[in-house]
C-alpha cells in the first residue's frame, strides 16, 4: 500500500544535540586529518585537535547552561532528548574528562608508539555516548547511547596492543559488558511491556495515573534495568570486572573509563529511576541500599589488600560508586544533586590519578607495583605532592572536593532517614583511607637498599594480598574471584590452607615476590646483566623469572631514574589538583552549581 | 486482565499452536548455541532461532520485520558469524571439559534453576498484562502497512535513535581497525622481548611474558586464545586451592 500522507516529521533543536554533533563529528573530523598528516604529527595533531573539540564541546555545553538557566529545560526531537542542568552538568563535566584524557594520552601515546589518533577519535565517540546517556529521555536512547560508550570502551582497553593484558582485560570487558546489556534490553522490554512506552516522561505518567494491581512485570523490568545499570556503574556483585579491566586498560584510559563510564551510566541511572520510577521508590530503595551497603564495604575492603595501585585505584573507584548510590537511594533532589556533585569532584580525581599512575608505569604501563611508589617525593617531589593531594581528596581530606562530595551523599543519607547507611558509608570512608594513605605515606617514606618492601608493610595483612588479592586475577575467572572478593570469609579460608599445606612453597613465594621487585627495578633502569645476592630459593626463582637474566642484584632503589614527565601530563595534572584544591578551599560555586541543576530538572 | 497467551483480542487457536510450535523453535535453536561442541553447529542452531521469531514477527502482522529478521540476521549476519569461524580454524578444538573454576557449573545449574522457577512462577500465577497500548500502535494501525508505520516511526519517536547508532558504526570501522594493527607494524621495541617485564602486580607481567599470540586478527581472539593456553599449560597440584596455586605458579615463575 502507498503511503499518502506525509510524515510530519519532528522540529530539532540543534543545540539540544550540539555537544554530541561537536564531539562525533569532531571524532569524524580527526580521523579524516590524522589519516592525512605525517605518521610522527599524528599523535600531536590529535591532541591538539580533541583538546579543541573537548573546549568547543565544553563552550556549547556552557550555552546550553546559559539558555537553561534563562529559559528553563526542554526536550527535543519528539521528546527522545531532554536538556535541563541535569544533562548540561553532565555535559559538561564529560567535556572536561575528554580534554583532560587527551592531554594525558598524548604522553601516554608518544612513549608507547602504539598507535595514531584512533585513541582519541574512539575517546570522542565514547564521550558522546555518556552525553547521550545523560541527555536521554527514552529507555531506547539510554540504551544506545550505552552501546555507544561501552563499545567505545571495549576497543579502547584494547588498544595497547603489545600488552597481552590489554587485549584480555577489553575481552573480559566486552563479554560481560555485552552479557549486562543484553540484560538490560531484557529490562527496557518488560518495562515496554509493562507501560507501553520507553519514553521516560510517558513511563512516568502512565504510573501516576494507573494502579499497576500485578505489578509483576514491571517489577522484574525494573530489576534488570537496576542490573545494567548497576554493571555499568561497578556497583558490587556486579563489578567483577572493575579490578581486571582497570588493571588491563592503558593507563589513561582507565582514568576515562573510570570518570566517564561513570559518569555516563550514573546520569542515565539516576534519570531513570529518579524521574520515570520515581513513584516506585518505595520498591527500589531498599535494593539501592542493599547495592549501597555491599560496594561501600567491598570496594574499600578489597583495596586494602591490593599490591597493585591499578587493581587499588579500580577497587576505590567501586567504594565511589557506593557513595553515589547514597545519593540515589536518597531519592530526592537533594540526593540526585549530591550525585552529580560527587562525579563532578571524582572525574577530577579519578583522571589526575590515573596520570599519575600512568607516567609511574614507564613505557609499557606495567610498573605499577606498590613499592614502585616507594621514595617518589625524593626523586619527584612535585608528582608526588600532586598524587598526594589526588589521593587524599579521594579518602575525602579536608580542603579537597573529596571532603564535600562525602560529606553531602552521606548528610543526603541522614536527610532521608538512612542513618546505619550513613555509619557505614563513614566507616567505609575510614577503610579507604588507610589505603589512600598508606600509598602516601609510601611516597614519603625513604627508599630501602633492599628489596624487603613487603615485610615491613603489614604483615597481617599480607598472605591475603598475595592468595586472593594481587596475584594471579587474569587466571581465575571472573565468579572465583567474585567468590573470593564478595565475602571476607573466603579468603581467610582461602588463605588458611595456604599457610597450613603448603608453608615451604609459601616461603619460597615471599622470597621469589622480592626477588621479582628488585628485578623490576633492575629492568627500570636498564641494567643489562645484574648480579644476585639472594638464597637459593630465590636465586632459583630468579632463574625461572628471566631466562636471560642471569644474576640479580638488589639495586639500590634510590637509583631507580626520575619518571619523565610530559609538559602535557603535567597541565592535566595540575588542572586536576587545581579543581581539586580551587574547589575543596571554596566548595560554594561547585555546590551550588549541582545543585541548580538538578532544581533545573524536567521530569 | 488476561493471561500471557491470549493478550490479543484476536488470539485464536492456531495462533496459539503457532507460538507453541514457534517458541519450541526458538528454544531448540537457543540451546543448540550454547550447548553445541562444534562453533559451526551453534552459528547454525542460530538460524533456527533467528527463524522461529521470524515466524512470530508474522504472527504480530509485523511482516516487514520478518523478511529483515531472516534476511539481514539468518541470512547476512550468520553466514558473517560462519564466515568468522572458519576464517579462525573450523577445526580448532576449544576444551570445554576443562573447569578453571570448580563448582562453577553446578552453580551455574542452580541459579539456572532459580531463574526458571521464577520466571515460570511469575508467568503462571500473576498477570504479566497490564493493558496498556504501546504508544507504537499496531502494525497495521489506520489501514497502513507496517513498513509505512515503521517508517514513520524511525522518522519521528525514534528519530534521535536512529541517528546515533551512526556513532556505532564509526566506532565499528575504527575499532576493526585498531584491532586488526599488528603492534610490530608500529614499532619494535626491543623491551618487548624481555621475559619480565617490570612490575610484579601479577597479570602484567604474565601476560607480557607469555608467547605473542600468533597473527593477532583481533585482539579479542588472541585474548581469548592466551585464556585457554593459561588454563591448560597450568598445572594444578593437589592440596592447593586452585586460586591460591594460581598465585604461586605465576610468581614463582614470576611468569
């Protein structure tokens, strides 16, 4: 049958879209001039071409903020797209994590010569998918623009391609990433099913006029969209992937993944829930809350046994996401504004730290071993002052963004009633700030002339960080680890047969774990042949470590060479500390500024 | 309120016998996938599939939607898959006896269990069907054909949507592209060639030690090919738990 009607199709907006039009079509853009200028002008004109898109990107952002604030919020392209403060916040804030991330990668991608602009083209793309997520006012955009950042994502932990690690950690990533978004298709159809619409403004106003009396199937879409979302986020039984990927990831991309992922996933997460299942707070609250409690305990639980700072940071960055769901299971607009406050403050945070872990990790990105912090404000004592104050806003020290991002989830809480999740929140916050700490502190501390690091650390604690913790992730699998990290319980299991049965292979790890440290630092400063004064079993595990390495010596650490820093990391750095410190001394424009957003938010 | 089966008005016998038939397909085929030895037999079993909810599509009226499912899924999508897998080696032997977590498929049987029992509970004794009209309509809605509908669809409600899958694909060219680079066409580095790399956080250097993965088409296949060498070239002592010995093997090796 022909058509005889035309179809009336929808008036756009453009500067509803205009951030994600910059961003994908300053990726298209790059591509095309990377592809065209010479091989060793392309890591720099890529740089310099996303920190232009990122600043356009924020300024179109910026006059989106001017015209709401005037105006007020409005959706676009028959209401699929919704701007208000809430999505121009997020707007923003993935703006300033693209600029951030691409000054970080330049240095990253200079010193590993991996490769041209694509980092940055797929980093733009992924950044429009968070936006998109933001900015989304129907399930089906949510979804997409998921897809949109995810897959983004999978590639970009892949792409050290050197590192076997990164290709394991992007297929972990995607095989279980892809697992949750099928889930959560699953969620949108049942709520599909359930509604009759996937626009979130329709969902919300099919509840408010209708009693669901079998509420079944809404229920259960509600809990595979909670599922999603909770996977996306690192949200705890769901975030077996966090440790590995993080770990896998070149450095600086972890920083984005941690910061826009988040950031993304959290948006659309409390959009969803806070706008179109608002009602039904009654019967997800108690979920958020149970989620809450688990990450808050088990993020910062697990770091502390880590050797790794990667596989420490990813484990922190599970403890944020505990205090982000604070603020939505505070469901209120107070809760949501604490939200986007806290990703605001993190997202600094989080991309200063990873930059910093990034230029410790030296060429190849796999110094990143605790003791490899060991003596760093002696040898660099700018870089070390910066990770300090990263990593102490993190545990949420006074003076920082940290503080405040803390302090208003957790009073967002305690608002709401929510008075043993505050405590916890609080103790949780205790927990990770030993381990914020004691990395600082290892910065401070002078270096040893012996390998002897693990020893003097904390002795208690340290089987437990060799059996479970540290060692070996890439091996277990994902639901072993689960096992291992979703309860204390096992792992002191665990670790009791390891001491008991087999206590002569369990010495001679020790030793072999010094030896592979002193050896590192022998590789780092590009000893060719180095001597050993180790025992026998350590000499044997020396043997079986390097092939043509033929003798181990303990270098004297102090020895290990200054990390170069890139003009470009150092901006990012200290554009990170600065928002941190800036914004931690004077919290009132940053507050305020979430605030409004979310009072400027369209339902 | 009515039960699952008869939420249409015109649900009638046959159409009932159709969903049955249809719905064992889709099963059969389902599980052909995920429990096929051979990868060719799955991507086969996925015809079935992609098949039977084919023939559902035409149940709903949705005609359109059926002549895609089998042209662009059965037809393009699995000869791509078939295409993949012989690419890689129909012969390769992937050894699923192998467990590299022990219980974890007792496990997985009983949440497996779990699952089914609820969602069977769910579906035999609450109403599924709230009522509610999808704000699509029909697919045959005012006497249009559905291409019409669909058509109109894309260009209004779900026009945004339609729009940003193009960031998919650009993300599809550039990721296949990064993918596929071989790292040596980059450059050579003679670090690569150390047997321990720096950094004795565990997988780092593991994975950096062990031997290249040949020919990296992607990099999801050398990643997954390197999981399955780790698993079988690991020796697993008696008395050990398998995650503790996973951490002495790798740093006694130190990999």
């Amino acid at each position: 049958m022909l058509a005889t009607t035309v179809i009336a199709t929808p008036h756009i907006r453009y500067l509803a879209i205009l951030p994600e039009i910059v961003l994908l079509g300053g990726g298209v853009v790059l591509l095309a001039v990377a592809s065209l200028v010479r091989r060793q002008l392309r890591v720099r004109v890529g740089t310099l071409l996303t920190v232009a898109i990122a600043a356009g990107s924020l300024g179109v952002s910026l006059w989106q903020w001017a015209d709401v604030t005037g105006r007020g919020g409005f959706t676009a392209i028959d209401h699929a797209v919704v701007v208000d403060g809430f999505s121009v916040l997020v707007n923003i804030l993935v703006s300033c994590a693209v600029l951030l991330t691409a000054l970080v990668a330049d240095g990253y991608l200079l010193r590993e010569r991996v490769g041209g602009a694509e980092l940055q083209v797929l980093a733009l793309v992924s950044a429009s998918g968070a936006m998109i997520m933001g900015s989304a006012n129907d399930l089906i955009v949510v979804f997409l623009g998921l897809e949109i950042l995810s897959i983004a994502l999978y590639v970009l932990a892949a792409f050290n391609s050197r590192r076997e690690a990164s290709g394991e950690a992007a297929l972990k990533y995607f095989i279980l990433g892809s697992f949750s978004s099928a889930v959560f298709v699953y969620g949108i159809a049942l709520v599909y099913g359930a509604t009759g619409s996937t626009n979130l403004a329709q969902i919300a106003d099919f509840l408010s006029r209708n009693v669901l009396v079998h509420d079944g199937l809404l229920l259960a879409g509600l809990t595979l969209l909670l599922v999603g979302f909770s996977f996306k986020v690192a949200a705890v039984p769901f975030h077996m992937w966090t440790p590995d990927v993080y770990q896998g990831s070149p450095s600086p991309v972890t920083g984005f993944m941690a910061a826009v992922a988040k950031a993304g996933a959290f948006a659309a997460f409390l959009r969803v829930f806070l706008s179109s299942f608002g009602l039904l707070r009654a019967d997800w609250r108690p979920v958020i809350y149970a989620l809450a409690v688990v990450t808050l305990l088990v993020g910062a639980g697990l770091a502390v046994v880590q050797r790794d700072v990667k596989r420490m940071l990813a484990y922190s960055s599970i403890n944020h996401a505990g205090f982000v769901l604070l603020g939505l299971q505070a469901a209120t607009g107070r809760g949501a504004s604490d939200a986007l406050y806290y990703l605001f403050a993190y997202t600094f945070m989080v991309i200063g730290s990873f930059a910093v872990v990034s230029l410790i990790g030296r060429t190849g990105d796999v110094a990143h071993d605790l003791s490899t912090y060991r003596g760093l404000a002696r040898r660099q004592p700018l870089l070390a002052v910066c990770f300090a104050v990263l990593l102490l806003a993190q545990a949420g020290a006074p003076f920082t963004t940290g503080l405040w991002a803390k302090l208003q989830v957790v009073l967002a809480a305690v608002d709401n009633g929510s008075v043993p999740l505050a405590v916890i929140a609080m103790a949780s916050a205790a927990l990770a700030a030993f381990f914020y700490l004691r990395l600082a502190v290892l910065m401070y501390s002078p270096a040893p002339a012996s390998g002897g690091v693990l020893g003097e650390e904390e002795p208690g604690e340290q089987p437990v960080a060799l059996t479970a913790g540290t060692v070996g992730p890439f091996r277990a699998g994902p639901a072993e680890q689960a096992m291992a990290e979703a309860q204390p319980q096992p792992v002191e299991e665990l670790r009791a047969p390891a001491v008991r049965g087999a206590r002569p292979v369990w010495a001679g790890t020790e030793q072999s774990v010094a030896v592979v440290d002193r050896l590192n630092a022998a590789l780092l400063i590009d000893a060719e042949t180095v001597t050993v004064d180790g025992e026998t079993p350590a000499s044997a595990a020396a043997d079986q470590v390097g092939g043509d390495v033929e003798r181990v010596e303990a270098p004297d650490p102090a020895l290990v060479s200054k990390v170069p820093v890139p003009a470009l990391s150092a901006v990012a750095i200290g554009l990170c500390v600065a928002v941190t410190v800036v914004f931690g001394f004077i919290p009132a424009p940053l507050v305020d500024f979430a605030h409004h957003a979310t009072l400027l938010f369209v339902p | 309120m009515t039960p699952l089966l008869l939420a249409s008005t015109r649900a009638t016998i046959p159409d009932l016998i159709t969903f049955v038939v249809c719905a064992a397909v889709v099963l059969t085929g389902a599980l052909g996938v995920v429990m096929s030895r051979n990868s060719v037999h799955a991507a086969l079993s996925l015809v079935l599939t992609l098949f039977g909810v084919a023939v559902l599509f035409i149940e709903q009226d949705a005609q359109f939607l059926a002549a895609v499912q089998v042209i662009v899924y059965a037809g393009a999508i699995v000869v791509l898959f078939l295409f993949v897998i012989m690419f890689l080696g129909v012969d390769r032997e992937e050894n699923v006896a192998a467990e590299p977590l022990k219980g974890q498929r007792p496990l997985a049987l009983v949440l497996v269990v779990i699952a089914a029992t609820g969602i069977i509970f769910l579906a035999a004794t609450s109403h599924w069907v709230t009522g509610a009209h999808a704000v699509a309509g029909s697919t045959t809605a005012g006497g249009h054909s559905n291409t019409y509908l669909l058509g109109r669809s894309v260009f209004t409600t779900y026009l945004w949507a339609f729009e940003i899958t193009a960031g998919l694909l650009v993300i599809a060219v550039v990721g296949a592209v990064v993918l596929a680079r071989r790292p040596s066409q980059v450059h050579e580095e003679p670090r690569d060639a150390r047997p321990a790399a720096p950094g004795a956080g565990g997988p780092g250097d593991a994975a950096v030690a062990s031997p290249p993965v040949a020919a990296a088409v992607a990099a999801g296949t050398g990643a997954s090919g390197s999981t399955t060498d780790d698993g079988e070239r690991r020796p697993v002592p008696a008395g050990v738990t398998g995650r503790a010995e996973d951490g002495m093997d790798e740093r006694v090796t130190g990999s």
